[in-house]
C-alpha cells in the first residue's frame, strides 16, 4: 500500500513553510520524505521525480512553490497520484499569484490546493487521503481530532476562568 507522503518544494526557501506538514505528518505517524525540485529550473528532475513517485511508494504529492507557481500542475501531469499544491508567499503579490496559479488548473489535470502557507493543513489532508485507505491511520486521524478538542475545550476554561476575575 503506497503510505509514504512526497513533499516537493520549487525551492530550498520555502522549506520554513513546509516544516509544520513534514511535523504534522510525523505526529500522525506518516513518512514524509522532502525533496526541491523546481519547474522552471530542473524542468526534468521534476519529471523524474513524478514518473517514479508512484513506484517509490508515495500515495500523495504536497507540491510547494511561490510566485507563478506551476510546480504542482507540472508535477500531476507525471503522475496520476493526488497532487495538492502549497501556494508559497513570496514577491510583491504576497502568494495570491502562487494561489491563483493552483487553484485555476486547466481542465484535464486537476490539482487541490491548500490556503497560502498552510504546510499544516496540507500534511493533514495528506493524511486524510492516505487515511481514506488505512483504517489504522484514520484511528490516528480520529486521535488528534480529540486532542485538538480537547485543546479548544480548555482554552475556554482558561478564558472563563480570566473573565471571572476581572468581574
Ligand atoms: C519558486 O520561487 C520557489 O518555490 C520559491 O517559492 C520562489 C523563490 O525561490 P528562490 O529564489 O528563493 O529560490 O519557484
């Protein structure tokens, strides 16, 4: 069963952005391997590396790039894995062009997209993709969903508690 999550960024830079997916992913249990690979750059290391993502054991793709970004659209026209891009903010536009770039695919090779630097939210749809076939993973899913409640629940606490006094 592909279980191995591939993070490819466009470049070294955006790497800040991607640590809370690589955490994230690592807390659920998941392996992550991080690898740069930019579209424009190393137009065929990236094609190499999605021809052969699906045999290296990865089951998802988070593609992360800046700017124009076309790192995720490039990716997924090697591969038929899942493909979510992780628009990078970087430049004048503050990661609305890398946004843009991601969610207004082309029809034909679709990819999803995260927010703009939202490592943690795509580590965990990554692992809400590969959960969707691994009933062990989805408990893990379940699992942190209870501790991030659990998180709100005494947050309130603290915060009924503060109001409390100041009456
Ligand atoms: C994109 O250009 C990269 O993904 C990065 O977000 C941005 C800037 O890259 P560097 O100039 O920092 O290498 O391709």
């Amino acid at each position: 069963m592909a279980s191995k999550v591939l993070i490819v960024m466009g470049s070294d830079s955006d790497l800040d952005h991607l640590l809370p997916a690589v955490d994230t992913l690592k807390e659920l249990g998941v392996a992550v391997e991080v690898t740069v690979a930019s579209a424009h750059r190393s137009p065929d290391r990236v094609v190499a590396i999605a021809r052969a993502a699906r045999s290296n054991g990865f089951g998802v793709v988070l593609a992360a790039a800046g700017g124009a970004a076309h790192l995720a659209g490039v990716f997924a026209a090697h591969t038929t894995l899942p493909v979510v891009a992780v628009p990078i903010a970087v430049g004048t536009l503050g990661g609305v062009d890398a946004l843009l770039s991601s969610v207004q695919m082309p029809g034909g090779v679709p990819i999803a997209s995260v927010g703009i630097g939202s490592g943690r939210n795509a580590g965990l749809f990554a692992a809400a993709i590969l959960g969707s076939s691994d009933a062990s993973l989805a408990e893990r899913l379940d699992a942190f969903r209870s501790r991030q409640e659990a998180k709100v629940v005494d947050a309130d606490v603290k915060l009924q508690a503060k109001l409390a006094a100041r009456a």
